[in-house]
C-alpha cells in the first residue's frame, strides 16, 4: 500500500511541476516565440525560392504567395536594400525577435 501511495504522489508531482513549467515558459514568451519561428519557416523558405527563381528578392510578401498581414501582424517582412530581409515579430512592448538574412540567425 505504501508503495501505491509513493507512485502516486510522484506521479502527482511530475505533473504539478510540468503544470508549473508551462505557465512560467507562457509568461516569459518563450512558447509564443518559438511557435512563431516555427510560423516563420514556411515564409523564410518562399522568400529563398522566391530570390533563386527571380534573382532578387520580393519588395513585398505577398510577392512571395503570403497575405499581407495587418498592422497586429503577428509576422512581417521588409527587405533591406536589395540583398538582405528581416522577418520579424513582437515580443513584449519595445522587444522583437528579427530574422536577418545576412546572418540567417534570429536577434532579439
């Protein structure tokens, strides 16, 4: 019987403490920030292409095959100059998270 009890309160603390996890990693936006890379993937991948079919890259998105968003976003593109981009999003008031085509790294 004890052995039962054990199980289940490991069980029980396993549990509470991914609970706890997620909301920590919800409140500092690291889920929303990898989701929306993961969202931003698709769009990085058409612009290449976009630039390896035409030689150049799209002045805008929706050159690409992507709606433009509205002004909430949540993902966006500008070309800088003609041969670099950023794809960027909002994280928190005043912070981004920017994809630069020179580096093909994410900045924040």
């Amino acid at each position: 019987m004890r052995k039962k009890k054990k199980i289940i309160f490991i069980g029980f603390s396993i549990i509470l403490f991914l609970f706890f996890t997620y909301v920590f990693l919800s409140f500092t936006g690291v889920i929303r920030e990898f989701r929306l890379k993961r969202e931003s993937e698709p769009m990085i991948e058409k612009i290449e292409e976009y630039k390896i079919k035409n030689g150049f890259y799209p002045k805008k998105i929706s050159d690409a095959g992507f709606p433009e968003p509205d002004e909430s976003g949540p993902i966006y593109y500008q070309l800088e100059g003609s041969n670099n981009y950023i794809v960027w999003f909002g994280m928190e008031v005043g912070e981004s998270a920017i994809y630069d085509s020179k580096t093909k790294k994410w900045n924040r």
